[in-house]
C-alpha cells in the first residue's frame, strides 16, 4: 500500500467536527497546521489524484503523521491555528516573517498621572493604544511632539516616584512637574485630554479647546501661557496639514487590504487609516513556499494572513478587502475578530465609491512595494546562483548556516550558529551554544562540539551549504568532523578572511579578496569584490561573529556582576538575576538611586544602601590596586 492510500484509509476514522490538524514530518517537526469545520472532509482534499497546486503536493510528500486537535467550533478552530503557528512556525505555512511587532503609542491611562510610550504588545490592561504606527520613529517623533506641546512627562515611574525637585524637562518649560505636585491631577488630566483628541484625530475639537484656552489666559492677563498656547495652535496645524486625510467626518478605525503575486511570492499591503486619516501602511512579503501559487483561490491563505495578522494588532471597526470572500467565510472571520476584540467588526468587498478609492490606494502601494521586493529577491537569487557555480554545488544553497567559536584568554568558550534563508538572515533559527566538555582552548574539540550537538536536532532542516570562518586547517577540521558523525554529505566551505599587505614605499594599507577554500581544491575560490555571492557569506561570516561575541559579552557580563554581588550579605541569587535583568552590569547599578533598587520586588531600602556601598568600595579597592 503506497504512503497516500494509508493516509486516505486513516482519514476515514477521523471525526468530522470542527478542530486543527496537525501535519508532521519523519522528524516529528510540525510543517502544516490548518482549521477545519469538518477534519475528516477537509484532510481528504489533500489526498486527491487531482491535486495540482505545488505547494500542497510539496507538502504531501513530506507528511509522515497526522494529528488533531478538537475544538467545540470554527471560530475555535481559528483562534487555535494562530497560535499554533506562532508557537511551532511550520514549514508549509504562511509566516509573518518580517516582523519586528508594529509600534504603538501607549497611554497609560489607569496612572494617577498617565504618560505616553513606545509598545509593540498590545495588552488587556487599563491602558490606551493607538496605532499601528509604519515606523518606531514615528511613534518617537510623534510622542515627543505631545509631550512638548502638552506638557505630559516623559520620566520612568521609578524616576517619577523618587523626584526631589523638578528635573531639567520642566526648567526648560517642557513638562509640568506633576512629580513634585507643582501641577494639580485635575489639571494634569486637562492636558492629556488634549493629547487624546490629537491621537483620536478629533483635530477640529482640539483647535478650538486650545483656542479658548489660549484666549481666556489673555484675559487673564497670563502672557506667557498665552504665548505658549498660540505656539502650540501653530505648531499642530503645521502637523496637521502634513496629514493625507480621507473623510475628517469619520470616527471609524479601517485597514484595507490589497495584494499582488506571481510565481516569485505574494506580498500583501495593509493601509490603516484611523478617524478619516491614513496612519501608514505596512507589507508583507510571503514566498511561493508558504503561499498559494498566484493561480490558486487567494481566499484561504488570505484569510489564514488576516487570522494571523490580528492576533497581535489592533482589530479595526472596517476591514476592506481586494475579494469577496463568500457569506460564510466572511461572517466566520467577523466572528473571529469580534472574539478577540470584543466589538463587531464589518469585513466587506467595497463597492461603494470611497471604498473602491481606498482598495485602489492600498492596491497601488502593493503594486509598488511588489516591484521593489522581488527585485531584491532576484538580486539574492542570482547570489545564491552565483555561490552554487562558483563553489560547485549540486543546487541552489536556499539555506547556508555559519558557526563561530569565541574564547575570552581561554575561558568561556562558547559558539553560535547564524542561519541565512534565501540570502537573508532567518534570526529565529540562530542558536548559541555553550561548550560544555571541552577544557581550556581547542577549536577543533569545541567544533566537534557543536555541530555534533547541531545534528542531533533532525528537526531543523540541514544546510544546503556549511560555512567555516578559516582557511585550509579549518576547512580540513570541519569535513573531519563531519565524516566522524556521519554528515559528510553536507557541502562545507571555509571562508578566510581579507588578508591586508603594508605597502611601506606608497604609505598604504591594502587589503586582498576574501578567500574561500573547498575540499579537494589548493587554491582558493574568489568572488568579483561588487558580487552578490560575495556580499551573502561574507555577510553570514560576519553576522555569526557579531553573535558569538554579543553572547561571549552577555556571559563575563553575568560572571562579573556575580562576582561583585557576591560578598553582599543578604543578596541571594535571585536577587542578583533581577538586578543584573533591571540594570545590566554592575556600572549602571552603581548610577542608580537608592529609592530605584528599594521598590524592586524583595528589595527594601537598607538592602539597596549595603548594595551601593559594597560597589563603591569595591571601586576604590580596584582603583587602588590598578594604581
């Protein structure tokens, strides 16, 4: 009996309600998860003698198990597969790789005085959101603008709960000292208020409470808030006009969604517009890989996209769409939003004028952002085509891994492992490594290591293309090993670094190609100095050192700040954990106030003074000693 009738007799004793299936490699590594109302129904489609997509038939033949999960309905079904992908990030499904969260201007609203921040989690709290913003930068740029113009604070709660006297923001007429009670709640609150209509976009409302403000302190003969009022009308307005507005009648939040695709991947334009005005837009790119083929019905990974977008952004009142997605599945995916929101949303296809407007304007920004984006993909291909014939590769090196061994004056040695997927980094597949068995310094004991430990996770996927930071010897060190854990069918290459000549007669440095060295070859492979190849393992060699060190860095930093605490009676190891995670190094421990350790949890006020003291001293020992 051939792999596909075992499954299709398997099936058959599956149930037909609703739940999330799981589809498993020969590794026992998840590479699908889809939702379905009926498991048994749906897994059947999988199996037809029709099927022609070739992402589902790439991913037939890599189905060695099934599992499910029940759930008691759809909008179930839906809410788990999200979070099974973001926990397991299979293979076969769509990824939101990009990101880096979107940024959001925080108001924490539930503080006697609330202030604004930078969030990329947006949480159930007591807490304002406002956004999404295209840009951290913005966020930044916008929060400082309100906190000038309204005076809010822009200090840490452990800072502001441990003011004297006003700071340096306020002499300079910046913020209103609520620390220090130079400014009552009430009229603290007075100004926020004004900050969120701006963030609100009742703009309109805004100017004109600004405006009586600003005429009553004339009348009251109070100049200078006059002044300071008119300055901050100016300024807004000046703000303002930069804005695209689409309807400043409009009190509803909207995200539309337009895409384009073809064989190279899909990218997919969301344009968030809050209150009539367009916040920014944001794309995401998905590979044919984990994307149906252009020729496909977009609806299901579309909607699989959207189920994924919003578990961790801000669920608009209007969600436009560039498809209809049929009576069903649309009113499933509102379903779907309204439980994780909490309020209705409308998905519709536009018809209407203004939404055909705003489909075309996320369209044209699709169209756009498809354009730059596949020209870079391009570029990377013929890169990684480029390594493939240079370093006589069977195929194209989609996935290349790099390992680097780092030891501080023979201590701590550790390694990392950096991962480029298509010729770009794939950061959440990087690994570092501890060496754990070997004593002293030996790279050759501490690689054997790592890659016997790498290779015993069959559930990574393996490289198409080992790199090794060295010339010949390391070169020969690493095919060793592998033929001594029996992965020598693992292409590897060793990349040495530029060599530089003194030239003394013309008073310059130069510096020769990089140099790659392959089994079997005496001299070693170059790339044109401006090649794409070049610039892609050079980069990874680069990015696996930067690793390794940012680790190596990480661990004397632990091992000093231990050292330092640990003659502080009183001090436990837990204590010193949350110091060395609140401060980072012993430096900035020795900055802060004594009220800022206090409030810390198991903290009190006469352990932070022992603390303090001991570093000072502990200071004075060493600069004596280094004197």
């Amino acid at each position: 009996m051939s792999k596909i009738d075992a499954f299709r007799e398997k099936i058959k004793s599956f149930p037909i309600q609703s739940g999330v299936y799981l589809m498993m490699s020969s590794a026992d590594k998840i590479i699908y998860v889809g939702k379905a109302k009926n498991i048994r129904n749906r897994l059947r489609s999988y199996f037809q003698n029709s099927q022609e997509h070739q992402k589902t038939l790439a991913l037939v033949r890599n189905i060695h198990e099934i599992e499910y999960i029940l759930t008691k309905t759809e909008v179930e079904a839906f809410l788990l597969e999200a979070s099974l992908i973001k926990k397991h990030r299979p293979k076969y499904n769509i990824r939101l790789k990009d990101d880096k969260s979107y940024p959001y201007i925080k108001l924490s609203w539930g503080d006697k005085y609330p202030r604004l921040y930078l969030s990329r989690r947006v949480k159930k709290d007591e807490a304002m959101y406002f956004g999404p913003y295209t840009s951290g930068a913005a966020v930044f740029g916008t929060i400082r603008f309100l906190n000038r113009f309204f005076k809010i604070r822009d200090c840490t709660d452990a800072v502001f709960k441990t003011r004297k006297r006003p700071c340096m923001t306020h002499q300079i007429g910046r913020c209103s000292a609520p620390c220090v009670n130079l400014v009552t709640q009430e009229e603290y609150r007075s100004e926020i208020e004004g900050a969120l209509l701006f963030l609100k976009g009742k703009n309109k409302q805004m100017l004109k409470t600004l405006k009586e403000k600003m005429q009553a302190a004339a009348e009251q003969e109070k100049f200078e808030v006059a002044a300071r009022l008119r300055d901050s009308l100016s300024a807004i307005k000046s703000v303002l006009e930069k804005q695209s507005v689409i309807d400043d009648k409009s009190e509803r939040n909207q995200d539309v969604i337009g895409y384009r695709g073809d064989e190279r991947g899909t990218l997919i334009e969301t344009l968030h517009i809050r209150q009539g005005r367009v916040l920014g837009t944001r794309s995401h790119f998905l590979t044919t890989l984990s994307c149906a083929d252009p020729f496909e019905d977009p609806r299901e990974w579309l909607v699989s996209f959207l189920n994924q977008y919003y578990e961790d952004n801000i669920i608009p009142d209007d969600l436009l769409l560039p498809i209809d997605l049929g009576h069903d599945l649309n009113n499933l995916l509102e379903a779907v939003l309204k439980e994780r929101s909490g309020h209705k949303t409308v998905v519709r296809f536009a018809t209407d004028p203004q939404g055909r407007q705003l489909l075309e304007m996320a369209q044209s920004n699709a169209n756009a952002h498809f354009d730059k984006q596949v020209s870079k993909v391009d570029e990377k291909m013929r890169g990684l085509d480029e390594i493939k014939e240079k370093l006589n590769l069977v195929k194209r090196p989609l996935r290349i891994e790099c390992f680097d061994i780092s030891t501080f004056q023979g201590t701590e040695t550790v390694a990392s492992q950096v991962v480029f997927e298509e010729g770009l980094p794939s950061r959440e597949d990087y690994r570092r490594y501890k060496i754990k068995d070997v004593v002293g310094t030996d790279d050759y004991a501490s690689m054997r290591e790592v890659l016997s430990r790498r290779f015993q996770h069959k559930e990574y996927e393996d490289p198409d293309l080992l790199v090794v930071d060295g010339g010949k010897g390391q070169l020969t060190q690493a095919v060793r090993i592998l033929k001594e854990i029996g992965r020598q069918d693992i292409p590897v290459v060793g990349l040495a670094k530029a060599r530089t000549e003194a030239s003394f007669q013309e008073a310059e440095i130069k510096a020769t190609e990089e140099r790659f060295f392959l089994v079997g070859r005496s001299n070693p492979v170059t790339f044109r100095s401006n090649s794409e190849g070049l610039h892609i393992l050079v980069g990874l060699r680069d990015e696996a050192h930067r690793f390794a060190i940012t680790y190596h860095r990480k661990l004397r930093e632990d091992r000093t700040l231990a050292s330092a605490l640990d003659e502080i009676i009183g001090l436990g190891e837990k204590r010193k954990r949350a110091l060395l995670q609140k401060f980072g190094s012993v430096e900035d421990i020795k900055k802060a106030e004594p009220e800022e350790i206090a409030q810390m949890k198991t903290f009190n006020r006469v352990l932070a003074e022992r603390i303090l003291v001991h570093l000072s001293e502990d200071s004075v020992e060493t600069a004596e000693e280094e004197a």
